[in-house]
C-alpha cells in the first residue's frame, strides 16, 4: 500500500505497488499536488487507486514533474493529464523526446510499449529553477548523466531536506544520451545538498544524511571504471 515518508510526501507506485515496469512514484502535497514521474502507464489505475487510499485527489493533480525521458517515469503521463489537467515539468533538453516518444530516447524498445505524443507545458532551462506553490517550493536541480536533461529536485519537508533524485544509479546508454562524466559531476553536486531523504527512482529511500551520502559514494565507486 501507499507508505507516508514524510509528512505531506507519500510514495504511490513502484514496481512491488502498481505494475513491475514503474519506477518509484512520489506524490508531494505542497498545498497544490506535485506528483514527481507516473510509472510506465499500465499501472496508472493502480496508482490513482494509491492516492485516493492517502485521501488526496489524482484528478487534482496541479503539476507532473517528469525527472527524465524515460517510459517507466512517463509512460502514464497523458492519463495523468486528461484526468486532471495538470502541467507537465520537464528539462528543455529531454523535452523533445518526451513529447515525440521517441522509442530509443525513452527506453520505450526496452520495455515493449508505445508512447503517445505528450505536450511539456514548462521546459526548465539552465542549472537550476524554483517552483513556487501554495504551500511551498520545489527547487529544480539539472543533473545530466543519466540522460541529457535529467532533473532532481529538494524540498524541505517537517524541518527535513528532502531529495528526489530518480535513477541515480544509471543505468548508462549511448542511446539514452548517456554522459558518464557528467554524471558524477551531478552526483558531486547532489552530495554537496546534504540531503536527509533520498527519494530514488528505483532503489528505495534512504534516510539520514550520512545513509544519503553512503549510497551516492557507492554509486560513484560503481561507476569509476567508465
């Protein structure tokens, strides 16, 4: 079932929660809904079922952050957006693959599935950017490596920083745009955060600074070789 990580977070799908093809689905209440990617389509039933058992409205949803092109991040995006009508946040730079469904530079060959054309209402531009809310803020962090335009972005929740930092660990891909070296610069900027919370796309979340900083390091060992 839908698990409350931090007061106002929750996370709603995943691959032992909605369908195996989703990654980590995270659902922020900052006074306006921020739902942060929407797994690969198939389980979006599952998902609204999630956020409804939380006492949240999916068809309330005022903004879908896509952190990067991937189908199993943004494979339910337009089912998202029919029900609520939401805007869709994306990097400038994996925006034009979101919005075609371009199958190699969203992984959709991986997974078998077909994407629909999908409009990214707000293109991030540049390192940083900050989206205001009712209830908060959300700042938006450029972390390239895994895809050209991937996206993190933190959040302080009950006096706790907060950092949802999807597909950290890779994996890498000439066709997904890979860059290797950017990447582990991007984690050398995530590990200057300090973050308490990790929200991962795939691997869980990891919580305490010093859990947050091992499983970064880890990555960064993992990948010294290439």
């Amino acid at each position: 079932m839908a698990e409350r990580l931090v007061e106002g977070l929750y996370l709603v799908g995943g691959s032992d929660l909605s369908n195996g093809m989703d990654c980590l689905v995270y659902l922020l209440d900052l006074g306006d809904l921020v739902l942060i990617d929407c797994g690969a389509g198939p389980g979006w039933p599952r998902i609204r079922d999630e956020i409804l058992g939380v006492g949240l409205d999916p068809d309330a949803i005022h903004t879908l952050l896509l952190t990067h092109a991937h189908v199993d991040h943004i494979g339910a995006a337009s089912a998202v957006v029919r029900g609520s009508g939401c805007r869709v946040v994306a990097h400038d730079l994996d925006a034009g693959a979101i919005e075609t469904g371009d199958p190699a530079r969203t992984a959709a060959t991986w997974y078998d599935l077909t994407l629909p054309t999908l409009r990214v209402d707000h293109r991030m531009t540049g390192d940083e950017e900050v989206l205001a809310f009712r209830g908060g803020s959300l700042r938006l962090l450029h972390i390239p490596g895994h895809t050209p335009g991937s996206l993190a972005a933190l959040v302080e929740l009950g006096g706790q920083r907060v950092l949802f930092g999807q597909d950290v660990h890779g994996p890498f891909d000439d066709a997904f745009g890979s860059d290797v070296r950017a990447w582990r610069r991007s984690m050398e900027k995530l590990l200057a955060l300090e973050a308490d919370v990790l929200c991962e796309g795939h691997l869980g979340v990891f919580r305490s600074r010093a859990a947050v900083r091992r499983f970064i390091e880890m990555q960064l060992r993992a990948h010294t070789s290439r």
